[in-house]
C-alpha cells in the first residue's frame, strides 16, 4: 500500500514495545509477544480464491492503472480453476460513495462469474462521501440495499464489511480514515446479518478484515473497540475474520535473513487467534480467512514470487487447524502496471498478480493451480 522505505521508517517511528509474554491481556497489552511457536496442526483442506479486480493505491486516489478486460479477466479465472475444486472469487472495492451506479457494475460482474459457476464474495467499502461521512444510519440502510441486491444470487455467498478499519493513512484502500468506521464496520455486519435471515439468504456470511499490522496500539484499541461496542448481536451475525497479510511489503516491510514466510505467518495467525480476537471477544467458533495475502514480482523475480506463494500457500494449511483458518485468497489476479521495475517506488502491490497487465501467465500462474489442487476444498 506505500512505498517500502516509507513503511520502514512508520514502524521505526511507531515505537513497537517489546515483547511481554504470549498471554493476551496486561501481560501484553499491545499483542507483539511471540504467538508462532506453537505445533502445527492441518484441517482438510482451505476454500482458496482469487481477486481479478486491480489493487488500490495507497493513499486518497487511484493511481493509474492498465484497465482491466472482463473477458479477459473471466477467461484467466476459468484457467486458474481446477475440476472438482472450489474456487471462489473476491470482487472488491465496492464504494458506499459510489452509490447505485457502482452496485450496477458489480451486478455486472457478479452475472458473469455466477454463470461460470464460481461462487463470488463481496468487498462492501464504507468509503463515504463528504456529505455520508459518520451517518451510520445511511450506511446501515445501504448494506441492507446491498444484500438485497445481491442476496437472491446463492452463489453470493459471503460479504467483507467494511475494510482494515484498523489503517488510518490511505482511505483509497482502506476505511480506517474515516469517521465512524469502526461504529461502521460493526452496525453494517449486525444489519447485513439480519437483513438476510430477514429474506432467506442463509447462503450469506458476513465478516471484516484487519490490515496485519500498523501499529500496536492502534491496533490493541481497535480490538478493544469491537469489544466494547460489538454486542452479542455483532458477535452473533459474525461469520468470520479476515487477516490481509502481506509479509516483505507491509508488515514485515522486508524479510530478514533466515526469516521464513511459514514462520511470519505462525507468528501473524496467532497473534490475530491467540491475542486480538480474545480481547475482542470473539471466540475460536469464528473462522479466521487469510482474505488477503502476496508478495510483488516488482521487487523480485517471478520465480522468486512464485516460490513465496508456494511456501506461504502451505504455511497457511499446515496451520489451518491450529488458528481455524478455513479460507484463502491470493490478492490478486492481474498486475495493474505494466511498468516492470519502476513499480517498486512506491510499492503499491501492483505486481502482486499472478498475470502481468497485459494478461501473460507468470510462474505463479501456475503454481497456485497446483495449489488449489493440492489444497483446495472439493466442489459442491
């Protein structure tokens, strides 16, 4: 989301205190304990999936961008999907600021994957305009517009609200900047919730995402938050917690040597399921989703990115058991550049596809097929 010297320095500046323990609670106030050391245990399999749509640029705007082709796009997502294998795909950057203009698009693009047979998880943005900004009421009104729209297609099957509210520095990515988006993030899961036990919907979930990690405290707040204001009804219409990791880019800004993607991963899971998630008072029952998780080929050779989704790929299964993570999604699809290196200042995740921008198949390609082979939740 920012230029990578930029993240150094911010974490530099934030003033991470050390480690006090792996306990949640005043023996770690801020949860930056060890929390990766624990066994590994695997589940099954992981319900894996892709974003076709282009990565946000850190900060107010959208930087420029190759523009995508939805056929092209379509015909990317039915190569990358494997027989018998669910494959689900992640449209986001649905804006509440955007308005009925912007669910038309996406009813758009919802028809086409729904025909193709994929199921589709919705992104739904706070992301307000000046004059909507803090009117949780009309935000609460748009989501139940949204599930409306959207809930009477069953293969909509699950609906981020809201996005890493926990980021407070780049409004085009995430909602953190705005105000009332933590009241957002928990009045739009409870009216989504029930608007569609209200219709019938029962196919649909609902969850957020948090951006691992800005700053500790912040961060430690943010989950104090859901925990103060988030009621048994949040709890309740809860149907899972996104982890957007993104190790070597964001947090860690760079891999150290004899650092390892399993070991980042060990230590980001738990701390979220061990740490954050009790001080929000949400129990174990609640999934843990890897919603979104890359590394660039901007600063590194496709063969290098490739061998990184392999390894963080099977980090995530051998842990699924241990922290209940039952879902992953790569993001995303397609490089939104085609600018080869100049995309590594500033580094905004636009060559973390699996594509470059003008749609040739890199290494990683197909290397996450074999992935959701390997891994993969059969098919319904």
């Amino acid at each position: 989301m920012r230029r990578a010297g930029c993240i150094a320095a911010l974490i530099g500046l934030l003033g991470w205190p050390a480690g006090a323990g792996s306990a949640a609670g005043t023996s770690d106030p801020y949860c930056t304990g060890s929390y990766g050391g624990g066994p590994a245990s695997a589940r099954a399999a992981l319900r894996m999936g892709i974003d076709p749509g282009l990565a946000g640029s850190a900060g107010g705007q959208q930087m420029a961008t190759v523009p995508d082709n939805p056929s092209r796009d379509l015909a990317a997502v039915r190569a990358l999907a494997v027989p018998g294998r669910q494959l689900v795909v992640r449209l986001n950057r649905l804006f509440w600021s955007d308005g009925q203009n912007g669910i038309r698009r996406f009813e758009r693009e919802v028809r086409s994957y729904a025909r193709a047979g994929f199921p589709v998880e919705l992104q739904v943005r706070y992301h307000p305009t000046s004059a909507e900004e803090g009117d949780i009421s009309a935000w609460a009104a748009y989501v139940r517009h949204v599930v409306d729209t959207f809930g009477p297609n069953r293969r909509v099957t699950d609906m981020t609200i809201t996005n890493e509210v926990n980021l407070n520095v780049s409004p085009n990515t995430s909602d953190g900047s705005y105000q009332g988006a933590k009241q957002a993030l928990i009045r739009g899961i409870e009216a989504g919730h029930a608007e569609a036990l209200r219709r019938g919907y029962r196919q649909l979930r609902f969850g957020f995402t948090y951006a691992y990690r800005f700053s500790p405290q912040s961060d430690a707040a943010f989950f104090t938050y859901l925990a103060a204001h988030g009621g048994p009804a949040f709890r309740r219409a809860l149907g899972f917690v996104g982890l957007d990791f993104y190790p070597g880019t964001f947090y860690p800004p760079v891999m150290r040597p004899g650092d390892t993607y399993r070991a980042e991963f060990a230590q980001a899971a738990g701390t979220v399921r061990d740490c954050f998630l009790p001080r929000a008072q949400i129990g174990r029952r609640v999934p843990l989703w890897i919603t979104e998780n890359g590394v660039p080929s901007g600063n590194m050779t496709e063969s290098e990115q490739a061998t990184a989704l392999r390894q963080l790929i099977q980090a995530v299964h051998a842990y699924s058991a241990t922290d209940n993570v039952t879902d992953y999604r790569w993001f995303n699809l397609r490089d939104s550049t085609d600018q080869g290196p100049a995309t590594r200042e500033p580094l905004t995740f636009s060559t973390d596809g699996l594509l470059l921008a003008n749609y040739r198949h890199k290494s990683s390609f197909g290397d996450y097929r074999t992935m959701i082979g390997r891994f993969g939740t059969r098919a319904p």
